[in-house]
C-alpha cells in the first residue's frame, strides 16, 4: 500500500519576449504562468500535475493526505465535489495518475488501456497573422511534417478570417488538412460579445466547407445544445467543442442531442484524466471522435497525449505551436526535454511510467513567483 503524505503547489512565470498576442485576448502576453502540483508517497514516489492556477486548494488537501494513492475513483469523486465549491482541481488529477504510473511502474497511456505509444499531432496556430504570413506559417507546418493546420477566427470581420482560410488552402491544395477554431464556446472576462447564432454559423459552415475544412470548432455557445443539433442537421461539415465543457452532464446532453462530431475536452480543466477515460470511451462507442484541446504547457500537453493514445485518439491530437511566438522551448520551459514530432507529423509517448517526463528543477527556480495568472 502506498499512502499519499503530503501536496505542494507552486507557482512560474516565463518572461515573453516578444510577447505572446493570443488571438482570443486583445492583451499581448508578457509572461507565460505554470502552476505546478507534487504528490508525495511514503514510498518515495512524486507525481506531478500542471493546468489551473490551484489557488485555495491548500484549504483541500487534507481530504487525500493519509489515503491509499491508488484509489484513483475515489480521488476523482473527491475532486468532482471540490469543483463545485471552488476552482478546477483537475491538475491534482494528472498528478495522481502520474503517482499511480510511478507506483506501478507503467506509462499512463498503457494504464489506460492503450495499445499504441503513437499519436498524430495537428499544428494549432494561436496569432492573426496576415494572409501572406498564415500562407508561410502553413507551408513551414507542412515541411515539419505536420499533417493538419488549425487556423484561429477571431479578426475583426469574418471576411478577413475566410480570406485566411481561402488563401492557405489555395497555396497548399490537398496537402495540409485544415481546422477552424470559430472561438464562440466561451468568453475571455472582458468580453461581452454575444456569441454567433446559428444562421449565422451556418453561412459560415457553408463558407468551409467549400474551401475542404476538415472540422469547424466551437461554431456556437458551448451550451447552446438546440442550436449545435440544428446546426449538424444543416451543414456537411464536422462540428468540434467541448474544450471547456465541465459536467458530466452536459457531455451527455452533448451525446445524446447529437451536437458534436469531434469531443476536445482537456484532462487538465475538465473532469481529468479519470472522468475523460470514459467520456472517451463512449464517444468513441457512437462512432464520434475523441481528441483532447490541449493548449497549455508541455506537462499539460503530454497528460492530454497520454489521455489520446491510452483511449484511441482522434486522427489528430492538438499541439500548439506558433513560432517566433510560440514555440515548443516556450511552451515547455517547465521540462527538461520539449516534447516535439517526427518528421512526419507522430509523437512517440514514452515508456517511462507515468508521464514519463521531468521537471526542470533549475528554470522552476528561476521563475518562481507568487502569481499563477498571465500579465
């Protein structure tokens, strides 16, 4: 038996420079924030966790010191309970897998019933760039070997978005499968913006369609269930969401209306890695797709591929990358090893138990802070 001892939690911030100009914030990003969770055993064994800022958890803590590290059902339900009353704890989540791998010597994707280390990866751009410059951003994903491209919506006319979409396809022809993020599932605090309605999605969709897209994500309000089923009912092309969905429930109301084609919640905002196995499993059960949104840092990114491989991803598996903005070294400066593709799009998991990943000791130091939020 292995018994859970104690939980620290602390808080990182990389300096960006230049900064980040996220294209669903109108704040350029000065610092990327990480917040990091440890698990400890009395056998020597630390789990670690990444994902929301944490704040307050100290004050729950005490419902896992002393129990069983393995009893990773009744974690889950404990961490369920704790969402309702305060924030996502769902890193806490990762981390316990990550402690159970340790403690039983085995990669979480092969705990989860994976039979392959193996998952595709889509390039998931994140600046509005102008068309000469997504036309070269996607060319350089092709030449990386990336399979698929994810273009933001989100400029200030639609026009102009569609003009990205019609120009990168007309550059790369069949080459390069392409998403859409339409960013209408939710709202940054600041925004009012109602979110579109479902005519309105629907000439989009139509727009999309013709130009091949591969799916059309978050087209309509994450809740709105009538207006994603009437909207499946209209159009020819997938429809993605659910990165931010947080019940149980409401995944099933989303399976059960018939709403999504393609299901993205993230291990690590959403029900973790132990809610998502099955949601996982029953959407695949109905011939949907499972592929987790995984736009975070590299701990969050590989808690989300083990989560793919371990449940029989989707053909493609989110991984953002964006560069001179965005790159792999600034998205995983918590690791010591960036996780990045081969030459033909696959990430090859490894088979070190848990995550199989290492802290960055030294860059935790150095950019420890008290703030888990961006600036």
């Amino acid at each position: 038996m292995s018994t859970i001892t104690r939980v620290e939690i602390s808080h990182h911030q990389l300096p960006l420079d230049p900064a980040f100009p996220a294209s669903w914030d109108t704040q350029p990003r000065t610092r990327f924030p990480a917040t990091i969770v440890r698990v400890f055993d009395d056998q020597g064994h630390v789990g670690i966790g990444s994902g929301d800022s944490m704040y307050g958890f100290a004050d729950y803590e005490r419902y896992f010191i002393g129990h069983e590290a393995l009893d990773l059902d009744r974690h889950a339900a404990v961490l369920s309970n704790i969402e309702f009353h305060a924030g996502r704890p769902w890193p806490m989540d990762v981390a316990l897998w990550d402690l159970a791998g340790k403690i039983r010597d085995e990669p979480i994707w092969r705990m989860l019933g994976g039979t392959s280390n193996r998952v595709r990866a889509y390039a998931s751009s994140g600046v509005h760039r102008t068309v000469p410059e997504m036309v070269e951003l996607a060319r350089r994903t092709l030449t990386l070997g990336f399979p698929a491209l994810k273009i933001r919506f989100g400029r200030p006319t639609i026009e102009a978005d569609l003009a990205v979409v019609s120009a990168v396809r007309d550059a790369m022809g069949n080459a390069l499968e392409l998403m859409v993020d339409c960013n209408q599932g939710w709202r940054m605090p600041w925004d009012t913006q109602p979110a579109w309605t479902v005519d309105h999605a629907t000439e989009v969709a139509a727009r999309l369609s013709a130009e091949r897209v591969f799916w059309m994500e978050e087209p309509l309000h994450r809740g709105d269930y009538e207006g994603m089923t009437e909207l499946r009912r209209r159009v020819d092309i997938r429809v993605a969401g659910g990165e931010l969905t947080r019940e149980p429930y409401e995944f099933r109301e989303l399976l059960e209306r018939d709403c999504l084609d393609v299901f993205q919640p993230d291990c690590v905002c959403t029900m973790g890695i132990s809610g998502l196995r099955h949601l996982a499993h029953a959407v695949n059960a109905v011939g949907k797709v499972f592929t987790p949104h995984t736009w975070g840092n590299g701990l969050g990114v590989m808690a989300n591929l083990q989560l793919a491989a371990g449940t029989g991803g989707g053909a493609f598996v989110e991984f953002p990358f964006d560069p001179p903005e965005w790159t792999t070294a600034r998205r995983d400066y918590i690791l010591r090893r960036s996780i990045e593709v081969d030459g033909d799009g696959w990430i090859t998991l490894p088979d070190m138990p848990g995550l199989g990943i290492e802290l960055d000791e030294d860059v935790l130091a150095r950019t420890r802070t008290g703030q888990a939020t961006f600036a």
